[in-house]
C-alpha cells in the first residue's frame, strides 16, 4: 500500500479528489494539520463524491508524529517544484509502503522539510515554458500511478 501525504492542504475539492484516488487505488490518505477546510464541508464530499466514506483517512497534527508512526523502513517522497530531481530521473528505490507527501496549494513544501528530505526530494516534469506547477490532485495522481507502475502493484 503507497500512502498519500497533504500537508496543511487548503482546498477541499484537492482533498476530495486525493481520497478519490485512494480509493481507486488502495492507498491511505494522510492530512496533517492545519487543515484550510473542515472535513464535513460540503464540498469535500462533494469532490469525493459517494467514495469519501470509503477513504482510508488518518489525520495528523504534524509530520513529525506522522513519521513517529511509520513503519521505520519506509521512505518519504516529496514532491515539489523546488526540487533538483525529476521523479523520471529518479532511482532511488521506491518500495510498497512508502509516502508520497504533498504541499499546500499556495506554497507547497515548507524550506526546511525539503532540506531535511533533501535526498528524496524530486519534481513532476514540467516541460512546458509557462507552467510554474500543477494542481494539488494532479500532481497527487501522477505521482501515485507512476509509483504503482515503478512498483508493479496489481490494477
């Protein structure tokens, strides 16, 4: 099982549609607080459609009693568009049980987290010459299927 990390997301609908994805496709979704949205908005609901009662959702008050609880072995992946390494140049072993963590979507990752994971720390490529970074659940997608491909997890 890959898990799905939002730290601090802002947008319900991004929410929503990230646990849409887990459910798709087996993994858990984290959030870790501050939240920018209550999990009974409407809205959340609304993107997770009739899925959000099926999602496997554990919240956190901060990613340090995130990582606390993970199991030792396993790796945290952070995207962002600050990062050096592009996750197609990536060959750092991704292993089943592993965090793919996401920022917020008006500033991403916090400076520091990416220091600290500075060695896991990759990018989605963006070749286009206008593009400054993704939407919060497309990038939460692309990530996550190409780590069940890398992975060869069932489909």
């Amino acid at each position: 099982m890959l898990h799905i990390v939002l730290h601090h997301p802002e947008i319900p609908h991004n929410a929503g549609a990230a646990g849409r994805l887990a459910v798709a496709t087996g993994s858990r979704l984290h959030l870790i607080r501050p939240l920018g949205f209550s999990l009974d908005e409407k809205h959340l609901r609304r993107t997770g459609l009739d899925y959000w009662q099926y999602v496997d959702l554990k919240l956190w008050d901060s990613m340090e009693e995130l990582r606390n609880a993970a199991n030792p072995g396993a790796h945290f992946w952070l995207f962002s568009t600050k990062a050096n390494r592009s996750m197609w140049d990536c060959s750092l072993p991704l292993c089943d049980g592993d965090y793919l963590v996401f920022g917020a979507e008006s500033r991403g990752l916090p400076e520091s987290m990416l220091a600290q994971y500075a060695q896991t720390s990759l990018c989605i490529p963006m070749p286009g010459e206008h593009a400054r970074s993704l939407n919060l659940s497309t990038a939460v997608a692309i990530a996550l299927y190409e780590s069940m491909r890398r992975l060869s997890l069932p489909s």
